[in-house]
C-alpha cells in the first residue's frame, strides 16, 4: 500500500521544488563574461586612438577600414595593418604614442553599462556564479572593477597573462571554467565579437552575443541568444539556454 506523505509525518508544505516539472530541470550554473565591449565600452576609444595615430602616418582611414578587428588580439591588428598600408609599425612604438592619451580618456569617460549591475545581483540572488574571461590585461580590468565597484561580484577572473593564447582561442574559458568548478554545457558566456563567440562556443559553453556598434555585421551564427542589451537577458532566458 502506497502511504501518504502526512501518513509519515511530513507536511506536504515542506517540500517544495524550485521549478515545475514542466518547466523542465534548469541547469544554469554560470554565466562568463567578457570584458571589453561587454563590461566596458572600450572599442570606441580603441579605434578612435588607432585611427588618430595611423592618419598621423599618412593614411586615408576610417572606422569601416578597421572595424572588423575589433576583439582581435593586439599583434593581429598590427600585423594586418602593416600588410594593408604598407607600413612597418612597431608595437611597442603604437603603445607608447597611443596608450597615455587613450587610457586618460577612457578612465575619464567610461562609465558602467546600464543594467549590468541589476543582473550581476540578481544571478548572486539566484546561487550562479559569475566569473570574467578577457583577452584584456589583469592590471586594466581590475581598474575598471574597482572603479565600478564589482570586484566583489565576480569569484574569478581570468586574462591575457593566465592563458597561452588570446580568442578566438578557447584557452581563456577553458582556464575560467576549471578555476569556477562548473561544467562548460551548464555555463553562458557573453560576448560583443564574432572571436569571442568562436571562443566560447569551441570551450563548449552556451553563448550570448551582445554586439557593440562595430561589430553588428559580425557572423554571430555560433550564438544562441543575440541581445542589444542586459536589460533584455533575463534569468529565465539564461537558463532555458542550459536546458
């Protein structure tokens, strides 16, 4: 005979399910975010500075002729531009003319993205871990953590010096999936370019793209969910990637 849960002493109020069968069993256990283009508006100011320094050369350039390297590692973007405009720019020599001036503009600037701070909180209500996976410095994303007031937020971050190779390389969530302990099909990365989208989707992780004006046109088909904005990723739609 099959007993009633009353029958042994336990009330039908004490058990309770986070989520109902129909809605399916939610896997989400943490989201990775990107740094530049996702927790900071950087690539204006990247190509602003670029662009100055290369038209200081002599070159007729515009943002459409360099756009597409956005996300790209720094060496890639020198390594084209030399071949493309017959240059022989030296990458020590681009950081020391451009970096001053571009990084006293941005952390003059720069200011949280609307809405992050409101989802950061409402996935540390709901238990999933947040980490950060850049290609970036760790000395430039701190920076902008700090002045944000989010460090606290984030329970790993990992960057350009703790990985062999930058995106489109996937080593970068690789590394922040094995320092958060979850598993990659269980986990949503957020990323503005079609590298970072490669790079997330090759280290098995759903992917969220959140384009930055240049990089619209980017070929995103790897992605699941394309927003134009935080406020418009919700949890539930976060975990229905993972189901």
């Amino acid at each position: 005979m099959v007993k009633k849960l009353g029958e042994f002493g336990v009330s039908n109020k004490m058990i309770a399910f986070p989520y109902s069968i129909k809605e399916g069993i939610k896997m989400l256990e943490a989201v990775i975010f990107d740094f530049d283009g996702v927790i900071i508006d950087s690539p204006p100011y990247y190509l602003k500075h670029m662009k100055k320094y290369l038209r200081e050369l002599n070159t007729d350039i515009t943002d459409e002729n360099i756009k597409h390297l956005v996300g790209y590692p720094f060496a890639q973007k020198i390594q084209y531009i030399n071949k493309t405009y017959n240059l022989n720019i030296i990458k020590e020599e681009f950081v020391e003319k451009t970096s001053e001036e571009m990084n006293k503009e941005m952390h003059e600037k720069i200011q949280c993205p609307s809405n992050l701070e409101n989802m950061l909180n409402e996935l540390q209500k709901n238990g999933i871990e947040r980490a950060i996976a850049s290609s970036n410095s760790k000395n430039n994303v701190m920076f902008y953590l700090e002045k944000f007031g989010l460090v606290e937020m984030f329970s790993h971050i990992v960057t350009l010096e703790q990985v062999g190779n930058p995106k489109p390389a996937p080593d970068a969530y690789i590394e922040v999936m094995k320092r958060v302990g979850k598993k990659p099909e269980n986990s949503v990365a957020i990323e503005d370019t079609i590298i970072g989208v490669e790079a997330a989707a090759e280290a098995g992780l759903k992917v969220v793209a959140k384009p930055n004006k240049f990089t619209l046109d980017h070929d995103f088909s790897r992605a699941d969910l394309i927003i134009n904005d935080f406020e418009e990723l919700t949890i539930k739609k976060l975990e229905d990637l993972t189901e």
